[in-house]
C-alpha cells in the first residue's frame, strides 16, 4: 500500500470513530451508544460528592457545631450555610464565599485523577439549592457549575450522571406523614418542574449518560416518624418520568430502588421505556471480610434476577467497602463480572489517611484549615476554601486503590 493510500485508510478510520454517535440508550440489560444500536457501554466512576450539595461529615464547611441540617437527614447543610453567611456579611459577599468554596473542591485536577482511574463516567449530586435560592427563585446561573462539569468530564472522555441528590426545599423532609414532602403538592409540583426544566436544558446532550432522579428517596425520615410508603415514591417516579418524557424523549432515566429492585415496577407494566434501575450497596452490618463479600454476592445474585425478570439495566450509583482492600478487590471484580455500571461513593474527602471515602484524600500534615462560619471574617473563610483545592501538595491518590481501581476495563464512550 502507497504511503498515499495509508494516509487516506487511517483518515477514515478516524472519521469512522469519531462520527459514532455516543449518545446513551438501554438496550436489554445494557446500555449502548449510538442511541442503542452501537457497543456496550458500562459506566464506571465516582461520585463527585459534596460539591453541589455539602454534607458536613465529609466537607470542609464549617468548625462551629452549630449548623443544622435543614432537612433532617437529607443533606440540607447548604441552606443553613447561605442563611448564615447572607445573615453575617450580606447576599452577595455570600454568594462569592461559596462561590470561592465550588470553583476549588472540584476542579479539572480532579476530573484528572479520576480519568486516571480508568473511569469513564462521574456521578454529580445537585441540591434544590444549586439551582434555586433561598427566596424561591431560579438562580441566573443555575447550570453554570452543572455545565461546567459535563463540559470537562467530557473533554477527558467521561459521562455524567445527573443526580438530584439534596431535592428537598428548604423545611421540607421525609416524614410519610400529612405534614411531609412526599403529601405536599405545592413541593412535588415543584420537584416536577426542576426536572422539567433540567431535561430541557440538556436535552440532546450526549455527554449526559442519564438523569438520577431522586436519592434515596425513602432515607433519612426525621427521627421518630414514618418515612414515605413505596406508592408514595413510586407515584413520584411515574410522574417525573412522564413529566421528563414529555420535552426530552431520549436520555436514560434512572429510578432508585428502595432498596431492593422488587420495590421498584416492571418497566413493561409501567409503560417506561430507556430506564435503568439504580440501587446504593453499603453493608453496613458486615463486621468482616467475609460478610462483605458476601453483601457482594448477594448484590449480584439480585442484578442477575432482575435482568432475567425485567430486563432492565443496573446501576450502582454508590457504594463503599470501607477499608478492607479484599473486599474491595472482589467487589470491584465481582461487579464487572457481572456487567453493572457503577460510581463509588466518593471522589474526595476532607480526612487524610486510607479510610475508603475518599479516592483523593488530603496528605497528613498538610491538611488544610476548615474555617468557623460563625467567627471567621469573610477574608479567612474565603482563603481556608481556597485551600482546598486539589494540588500535588495538598491531595494524593488513596493507596487503599492501588491495584484495584485502576484495573477496572476500558469502556469505549
């Protein structure tokens, strides 16, 4: 063959590649690009946790003790610190402060070491209060951090998930009662129209591997009250689903077990088309090794039920061995085995050492300072956020992962 003739072929085998749509659709128990017609795709990553949406266990937010969840037990840390800051230095000056905090926890580096995991997808929790504030109101940049990540994860060749993860309004919780979220029409009306609006924005964008629709939809009842029944959220989904479908047709919808996929609806009685049913597996009453590999296989033996009784993809939108690197290394393997797409629970933490929460965690002694909302100026708080940025001397790979992880397969995108 002519050097010509080389160049040509190689010419259009690129073109080739590069004009396969890899726009996500499920077809049977996986997904495929090109809307379903091309090769498998399985995702796997990591949650991009406490960015959009702050917990205070795992971020640096604040040293005070005395900030509250909002929404008891759903991740509402977010409208007390916007509260606290507005109330301390003005709506603006707070603004910036957690814009100083979002523009440094999650940044490219990150995306970074992720891609180097071998990954290929992240996860992106969002709270009510990423794209509304704290009156009511649409935020004028509402997309522009939710925007900003599926542009980088995609240039690194990574899909993102998007997970409505803190969905409560300010007040609201998870009480099954009466007075709860789940009999408020005013907020599930509300929660219809976020998602609405959401679909718009990214209908027809490929780098989008499928909308989460709510977290744990049915976790975190306030202390002593009924969480929501099984029709209450189920109810939910339906609704969410058509209301998505009606100005979005294409993306993949992912509905939450909760927690085993019998309490979720055959997707064919349900009339529900490109669904993948996601599920969250921690094992927390697993004391060793042994038991966790166990909670691994049984974790498994139900995804293969399910696909043969509903052939519906799965997705493990979370999940955590904590510390025992065997488990991590049979659940990781067992997993891919078995063709589930999955994110771990979580790309950063704020605590150093090899505890399994972290992927990156911060190196011991260079630990930056979290500040104390309720004393620090607003020039220390906005410096101590910036310090969490994600540099060589401040983060490094947790060595928990060594070998494990990274030999997770390639996926093609």
């Amino acid at each position: 063959m002519t050097p010509i003739r080389i160049l040509l072929s190689a010419i259009v085998a690129c073109s080739t590649v590069l004009a396969k749509d890899p726009f996500l659709k499920t077809a049977g128990t996986v997904l495929r690009n090109e809307r379903g017609a091309g090769d498998a795709v399985v995702l796997r990553g990591a949650n991009l946790g406490g960015w959009l949406e702050w917990q205070e266990w795992m971020c640096p937010i604040d040293t005070s003790k005395t900030l509250r969840d909002a929404n008891p037990g759903h991740n509402g840390y977010d409208f007390e610190v916007r509260s606290l800051l507005a109330k301390r230095f003005g709506p603006s000056v707070a603004e910036e402060l957690i814009s100083t905090y979002e523009e440094n926890w999650i940044t490219g580096a990150d995306l970074d070491h992720l891609k180097k995991f071998g990954f290929n997808a992240v996860r992106l929790p969002f709270g009510y209060s990423t794209l509304i504030d704290n009156n009511g109101n649409w935020r004028m940049d509402a997309f522009h951090r939710l925007d900003r990540c599926v542009r980088e994860a995609w240039r690194r060749g990574m899909y993102t998930i998007l997970d409505f993860h803190a969905f409560l309004p300010r007040s609201a919780d998870q009480n099954g009662g009466r007075d709860g979220y789940w009999s408020n029409q005013a907020q599930l009306a509300e929660t219809v129209h976020i998602w609405i609006r959401v679909a718009e924005h990214y209908r027809n964008n490929p780098a989008v591997a499928c909308y989460d629709l709510l977290n744990e939809p049915n976790n975190s009842a306030p202390r002593g009250q009924a969480g929501p029944e099984s029709k209450q959220i189920l109810a939910m989904y339906h609704r969410l689903y058509h209301a998505i479908r009606s100005v979005d047709p294409d993306h993949v919808i992912a509905m939450e077990g909760i927690w085993d996929w019998r309490s979720l609806r055959d997707p064919r009685e349900a009339g529900y088309q490109n669904v993948i049913y996601s599920f969250h597996w921690y094992h927390w009453d697993a004391k060793d090794t042994a038991g966790r590999m166990a909670g691994v296989d049984s974790d498994v033996a139900a995804a293969r039920e399910m696909f043969k009784a509903w052939n519906v993809p799965a997705f493990i939108g979370e999940f955590n061995l904590f510390g025992d690197r065997e488990a991590w290394r049979y659940g990781v393997r067992r997993y891919n085995e078995a063709g589930l797409s999955w994110t771990v629970w979580t790309c950063k933490h704020k605590n150093p050492g090899t505890q399994s929460w972290g992927l990156l965690n911060p190196i011991k002694g260079r630990v930056p300072r979290t500040p104390d909302l309720t004393k620090d100026s607003a020039e220390t708080i906005r410096a101590n956020w910036k310090a969490w940025r994600t540099t060589a001397e401040t983060y490094a790979p947790n060595t928990l992962f060594d070998e494990i992880l990274p030999t997770a397969p390639a996926h093609r995108r």
